[in-house]
C-alpha cells in the first residue's frame, strides 16, 4: 500500500490530539457536500425546465424539419423528397405552408402566421393534448376550410371558439404589380370558418401568431403549386437514432436543404437556457472552491498537530514529496467524500422532488404549466459536478499545504 495514502487515511479517520481538528474536519466535509448537492440540484432543476419546454414545443414542432437554404419554398415532387418519406425510419411525413397573411374580424385586422398542413397533423405531433374546445381537430370538410388559432390570437380577434362569420384572410399576390389605384387587387382572400378549437402551447411565438388550417387552402391563398411546400415535417419510428437520422437525410437531400432536429428549430430559446445553466455552474464552482477553504484550515492544523510525526518520518528517510503528498491525499479524501455525499444526497433530494413535488411555485403555480419545480436527473451532469469538485479541491488545496509543509519542514531543519 503507497505510504502517504496509508498515512493519510490513518489521520483522516482517527482521533487527533485537538478535538477541534475533528470539527474543523467535520466542517469541511459538509461544505464540500453542501456545495456538491447546491450544484447537483440546480444543474437537475435547469434540465427540468429544458424538458418542460421541449415539452411543450412537441405539440408544435416536430422531430424533423426540412426547409430550404435558398428561398421559402421547393418542390416536393423531386426524386430525393420521395426517397425520404420512404425512409423505413419515417413515421409520418407531413407537407407544409406557411407565411404571414392579414386577419380581419368584425372590423378587428391583425397580422399573424397561417400554417397549412396535411390532414396527418395530429400524427406528426402532440397538438391534440393542447387543443381546448369541443370536437375532433379538423381542417376542412368538403364544403369550407377551418381555422384552428391559437389562444391569444383569438383573444386579440374577440372572435372566441364559434365565431358565427368566417375570419377574412387576406395575402399579398405573388409575383404582381401593385395597384395603387385599387389596393384590394394586390391582394387574395379567402375565408376561414370556427372549428370549435384552440390551442395552448404557452408560447406567445404560437399562442399569439399561429392559425393552423388546411395545407390546400394555403396553397391557395399564397399562390402556390399542388406540388410546394414550404417545410417538410417528419416524425420517426419510436427508437430511431435522430442524429443517425438527420445525417442519412442530409446525405440523401444534398445541398440546399436544412435539416434541424427539435432543438434546432428552437435554437434560441435553448442556447439561452444553456447559457444561464453554465453561469449557474460557473457560480455555484466559485461557492464551491470557497468551501474548500474550510479544508485548506483543516488540514493547515492537522500539518501542526502532526509536526512531530513529521520530523519523525524525516528522521526515518522520509523526503518533502512523501510528506506533503500525505496531507494533499487526505485533502483530497476529504473532497471525494464530500463529492460522493453530496451527489447521493442530491440525486435523492432530485428524486424526491420529481415524485413528490416538495417545492411548488406556490401562489403563482396556478397560472403555470407545473406545480412544482421540474427536475431531470442526467449522468453526464452528475459526472461533471464529481469531476469539478475533485478538481478544484485539488486546486485550491496543492499549493497552500505544499507552502505549509515546507516551511514548516524547513523550521525543523534549522532547529
């Protein structure tokens, strides 16, 4: 067995001279493991939110999109198209359109967003888990088109659920001189009846943008060919690689095509959370290497309880690198013990609360998605917190007992 770890666990674990080394010891060891399980949580707690938002775009967005590089629109009748949606990996493919229009309700005008879809909408996502209303989600019957805004949207037109008139949809035509002389002419218009439906995603982006509808009335009203869409939307087989996925498209499509998973198609928003989560790790390192200071004062009194084992060790052959590696080896159990209690604790405490729910949002959880805080436990994370306080422990502890062990040495050795 190496002789300074031997050592080292012998003062970690036994009795010393001066009760208050044991408590200082004591100290230590609990801060290292506050600061451990500080960072396991909130880490777990960032994950959370992240799953709670990915949640809610699912009912949205799907899991494969296909747009253009170039231009808002491609052909969807072309060789490599067809090879993707005929893709063993593909559940559903869905084409798309969609673009800005006008709306205009009982003297009401707003600009929004009007998606066109295929009648397999709901396959492709979740949206009838946040559809409110009653009756099936629909687009269009044989006679009409119906619309399907979102929540907010039907709040600004005041049309609510049933409206009795259709909603006017007005778009500027493609590729046609403007008529200053007759401004109506510049634009189509078409007419969206109540589907008795809305949804609520609980993102402004689509709560007060959207207006899904019938991808043939959007061909329509945009001015575009049976054969064009805008987007192309996937959904895979359940268990299907989607990075594996993603790359046999893009190697099927060639260039100038983008292909975004998920996240992709909400990068923004998820780039910002994993900012925020980075500057919260960033903090909570910096409490943590504070709380290594407490094992910095544990072992600088251990290093003078145990001078005379140390002149002891050097009378014995023992050299400066034996010496100081004892109390740098027992810093760093030290470390390893508050890691490994803190991440136990805080993978439970995580556990406990995404089973129980112990800490709510409280008065405002009413108006939230959740009552609680959502917490989504990841390895890769929980390796990273390990990894980080054994570092930085190492960190702040080498240099401070290499300094103390030598001067107190060299003091020996003038005595």
């Amino acid at each position: 067995m190496n002789v300074s770890f031997y050592i080292a666990k012998r003062y970690l674990f036994s009795k010393k001279s001066h009760q208050a080394i044991n408590i200082i010891s004591g100290v230590a060891v609990a801060g290292v493991t506050l600061a451990t399980i500080a960072m396991v949580c909130t880490l777990s707690v960032f994950n959370g939110f992240k799953m709670l938002v990915a949640e809610q775009f699912t009912a949205f967005d799907p899991e494969i999109k296909i747009t253009a590089e170039r231009g808002k629109s491609f052909d969807t009748s072309a060789e490599a198209i067809e090879e993707i949606k005929a893709l063993p990996e593909i559940a559903v493919a869905t084409e798309c359109i969609e673009d800005k229009v006008m709306i205009q309700y009982n003297g009401r005008q707003v600009m929004a967003t009007v998606k066109g879809v295929e009648d397999n909408f709901a396959q492709l996502t979740e949206i009838e888990k946040v559809l409110v209303g009653n009756g099936s989600f629909k687009l269009h019957d044989n006679t009409v088109d119906y619309a399907t805004p979102g929540i907010e949207l039907t709040g600004i037109l005041n049309c609510g659920l049933y409206h009795t008139a259709p909603l006017e949809i007005f778009a500027p035509k493609r590729g046609k001189k403007v008529s200053m002389a007759n401004p109506a002419a510049n634009f189509r218009k078409g007419y969206l009846y109540a589907s008795g439906k809305t949804f609520i995603v609980n993102q402004p982006k689509y709560d007060s943008n959207y207006i899904l509808t019938s991808i043939d009335f959007a061909r329509d009203i945009f001015g575009r060919d049976s054969t064009e869409a805008n987007s192309l939307e996937l959904k895979s087989v359940a268990g299907t690689d989607i990075d594996k996925l993603k790359k046999s498209i893009k190697a099927t499509l060639g260039e100038g095509f983008r292909v975004e998973d998920r996240y992709e198609q909400q990068a923004d928003v998820f780039r910002i959370m994993k900012i925020e989560k980075f500057i919260s790790y960033l903090f909570l390192s910096f409490i943590l290497l504070i709380a290594c200071f407490n094992v910095i004062g544990s072992l600088s009194m251990l290093i003078l309880d145990k001078k005379k084992d140390m002149e002891t060790l050097r009378s014995l052959g023992a050299n400066d690198k034996l010496i100081s590696g004892i109390f740098i080896i027992e810093g760093s159990m030290i470390s390893i013990l508050g890691a490994f209690t803190g991440i136990i604790l805080g993978v439970v405490i995580c556990l406990a609360q995404e089973r129980y729910g112990i800490i709510s949002f409280g008065e405002a959880a009413g108006g939230l998605v959740v009552d609680s805080y959502p917490v989504d436990i990841i390895a890769s994370d929980v390796a990273v917190v390990f990894v980080t306080v054994i570092a930085v422990g190492l960190v702040a502890m080498g240099v401070p007992v290499n300094y103390l062990t030598k001067r107190l040495l060299s003091a020996n050795n003038k005595e």
